[in-house]
C-alpha cells in the first residue's frame, strides 16, 4: 500500500484572477468539473493506496475538507500548517506522521494543482518505482519534453531512457533554463522535465533529512511531537514550525542526495504554471473557451467568462487570454501570460483588493459574495450548506436584513429562535446576539443587506462557534 501526500498550499498567482491568495487554483475547476485537487485526490482512489496525508494551511483546511466530502474522500489525514514554510518541512511532517505507524511505508508526494490526463499510465509509473524505493532510493518522476519549455526545472539522467518504463539513475538537476538551452536540452534526449512528484520510504527521507538538513529535522518533529487535535484536524505546533527554514525539497534534500533515480512517465502532464498552459490543456482546435462566450473570427485564443449572465464576445482575436470574474478582468496576450504575477505585484502595490482576495469568501458553513457596496451600506449573497452553522456573534457598528430566497434558515435573536423560510425576511438589530442555522436538507440562499458606519469582516464578536474559531 502506497500513502499519497497531496501538498495543497501556494497562492497561485500566475492565474490571476481565478486564482488568488485567498482561493489558490488548486481549488478552481480549470480543466473540467472537478478541481485540481479533488483531481489530484482521486488519482490515488485505487486500491493500491490508503486515505491521503493533505498538508495545507490553516485558511484552507474547511475548503479541503469540503472539496473531499465532494469527491467521496471520507478518510483522510489533514495536517495544518501555522504558516508556509516551502515544500521540504511539509513533506517531512507527512514523513514523520507515516514513520511512527510504520517506517518502511511508501509515500508517494504529490502536489495538488497538477493536470494528468492518463490516470492509468501514471499508476504503471508509480508501479515500475515501488522496487527501487523499497530498495532505499528517493524516486522522482519525469516528464518526457514535447517542446523547448523555459519554465520547468529539467532531470539529467545517466543514460537515454528508452521505451520501457524503469528507474534511471539521476545525474544531476538543471535550473529553469533560457528558450537556447532548453531548445538544446530536448534535442539531447536524456533530460526530462522535473514534475516534483516523489516516491520514498518514511525511514529513507527521514535519514536524509537527518544527513543533510538536521535543523529542519529537529524543527519539524517537535511540531509533529506537539501536535494538537483541532476537529477533523491535526494542527502542527506553531513556534517549534517557526524555526524550520524555508526552502524547497529539491534544495533541503534532493540536490544533496546520492540515492536518486527518475522513472520516465510517458503521459501527458502540465502544472498549469501559466494561462497558455490551461490554453494547451483545453484548446479544440486552436480555442478555449469557458462560459457565455460568443467567438467570431478567433484563433490560438482563451476566453473565459466566471460570471454566470456575462458574455464575453471574441473577434479577430489571435494569441489572446481574456479572463472576466466579478470584479476583474484579464486581457493579455498568450505569449505574455508568465507576467501576471508582475500585474498581482502591482495591484498589491497600489492596495488593490482584487490582488489577494477571491470574490466569493468561503468559510466551514458555505461562502458569501459581495453583491454591492456603498456609503453606510453593503449587499451580500450568502450560501449555507445542510447541518451547517454560523457562530453566534454580534457586531458592534452594523444592523442586518436577512431575506431567505431559498430553504429555510433557523434564526436566533438574543432569546428569541424562529424559522426564516423562503420569501421571508428578518430583521438584527446592532448589537444582538444572533446565529443562522441550515436544519434542511438543501442549501439557504440568502440576501443580507448591511447597514452601519462600519462593515468590515472583522465587526464580530463570536461567543460560541462549531468550527472553533477565535
């Protein structure tokens, strides 16, 4: 049995503005209907694997959980991070945890906002890995290159891989090289693109973390020895977390490391670094298209529109990305799409909130959207999913209208409990204790309107909460 790790951090901002850093891509469903990571999750849904480790952060853990109660992931190990410190510290607390129930269990870490279209392909790579993992080395896999791509990471191997799937050792790792090098590195045959997916055992990784980066080793197991409980959780503890370095696993371990081999996958593959990648993944015929999208005349172009009842009209369009969500859009050419993390370092700049923060807020009870705002007032669209709760709370500068336009909403007014159902309002004066409640079955939709001389998120005061918020 194989233990998948799925690393579920990041900001994602090379896919601005679908994806931010409060609602990264890994979420998004780029490529199909389901998420990345849910993706991700039921890639390793055979029986060759147990429930996965997911080590994400803290702003994440509801929406992962939700994403894999979606999925039909019931079992699962969900590690919070107290704050990002790169690949090598999350990798390892996933090691630790699998070392104290068995150390020669195989993890295979992967990260969650990977594109495999050929499920069946990759598992005979995993499979043609296991010997040389059990064996002590640290498999990575690489991707055969179509094309000179400047923005992966490249896999130098020991001889030319042929048709058969096997280990190779690994001669060395090669930097994100410029458009010449790469044209160089395809043409030779013996590198590969790095996918940054690995297979160990929990004894070999930790051993070389205890060879090569002794500080992260000590740092990462006091977090997992000290580790609380938190729900569904396991919450790694946060100032023994605070003294591991940042650095990636290729840094920390990989590049140090002698016990190195790369099993080739012949599938398709793509990190979906960039909107000309999602365009590859998604084009028919030169297209991508997504939404109320109306092309005349386009070629080699992607038009998404996330806003249900906006129209995106393309014409004489060529080598084009147009992305339109609520409150920004995206218009680039393709061969430009690398500089929208430049575009996301400005809006943060001028303190744009487009920069950071998705449209929707997702919180553990569903998710609200700002519908308008203006001077003294504010509109919402609020979803809470069936069983689910918000916090009894109260606010100190805001009075609140509540009109139920779908389901029915369990209200509490300081003493005072009632059902809301649909076409009905009610009325929180400022200042009232109060909490909404979904009893049903299917989700509350809801219009809230705010009115006060302050309506930011942070107006709350919470006295009891379900989901153990401060």
């Amino acid at each position: 049995m194989i233990i998948p790790v799925i690393l579920c951090g990041g900001s994602g901002t090379r896919l601005w503005p679908l994806s931010r850093k409060s609602y990264p891509k890994q979420f998004s469903p780029l490529t199909g209907e389901e998420s990345l990571f849910q993706a991700s999750v039921k890639r390793f849904g055979s029986k060759e694997f147990t429930p996965p480790i997911i080590v994400t952060s803290n702003d994440f853990r509801f929406i992962a959980t939700e994403q894999l109660l979606d999925a039909g992931i019931e079992e699962s190990t969900v590690l919070i991070e107290p704050e990002g410190r790169d690949t090598a510290p999350a990798i390892l607390a996933a090691a630790l945890v699998q070392y104290k129930k068995d150390p020669n269990g195989l993890l295979l870490v992967a990260p969650s906002d990977h594109v495999i279209s050929d499920d069946g392909s990759f598992e005979h790579s995993i499979r043609a890995a296991i010997p040389a993992a059990e064996s002590g080395d640290i498999v990575t896999f690489g991707i055969r290159p179509d094309r000179p791509e400047t923005g992966y990471g490249y896999l130098e191997l020991a001889e030319q891989p042929d048709d058969d799937v096997r280990p190779i050792k690994l001669q060395s790792f090669v930097e994100k090289p410029d458009a010449e090098r790469a044209k160089e590195l395809l043409a030779e045959g013996r590198y590969l693109w790095n996918a940054g997916i690995f297979l160990f055992s929990a004894q070999v990784i930790v051993d070389a973390f205890k060879s090569y980066a002794p500080q992260i080793l000590e740092a990462v197991s006091i977090s997992v020895g000290e580790a609380k409980p938190d729900l569904s959780f396991t919450r790694l503890d946060p100032e023994a977390w605070g003294n591991a370095p940042a650095i990636s696993i290729d840094y920390a371990i990989m590049e140090k490391s002698e016990n190195l081999s790369v099993v080739p996958f012949n599938g398709s593959w793509s990190d979906l670094g960039d909107w000309a990648s999602v365009w590859r993944e998604t084009q028919v015929e030169g297209m991508s298209t997504k939404g109320e999208v109306t092309v005349i005349d386009c070629k080699d172009t992607l038009l998404r529109s996330e806003v249900d009842g906006q129209a995106i009209v393309g014409i004489g369009l060529e080598n084009v990305v147009a992305v339109a969500m609520p409150d920004a859009v995206l218009v680039a050419r393709k061969d430009s799409a690398q500089d929208v993390k430049k575009a996301v370092t400005i809006l943060k700049e001028n303190a744009a909130p487009q920069a950071e923060n998705f449209p929707k807020d997702h919180r553990p009870w569903g998710w609200f959207e700002s519908l308008v705002i203006g001077d003294r007032f504010q509109v919402k669209r609020i979803v809470v999913h069936p069983g689910a709760a918000l916090s009894l709370q109260s606010h100190h500068h805001r009075a609140e209208h509540w009109i139920v336009v779908e389901g029915t909403a369990k209200v509490t007014i300081d003493e005072e409990v009632k059902l809301v159902s649909e076409n009905q309002s009610v009325y929180i004066p400022l200042g009232a204790v109060h909490r909404m409640e979904n009893p049903g079955k299917v989700n509350i939709v809801l219009i809230e309107v705010q009115t006060g001389t302050y309506l930011g998120e942070d107006d709350i005061i919470r006295y009891e909460d379900v989901y153990s918020r401060d």
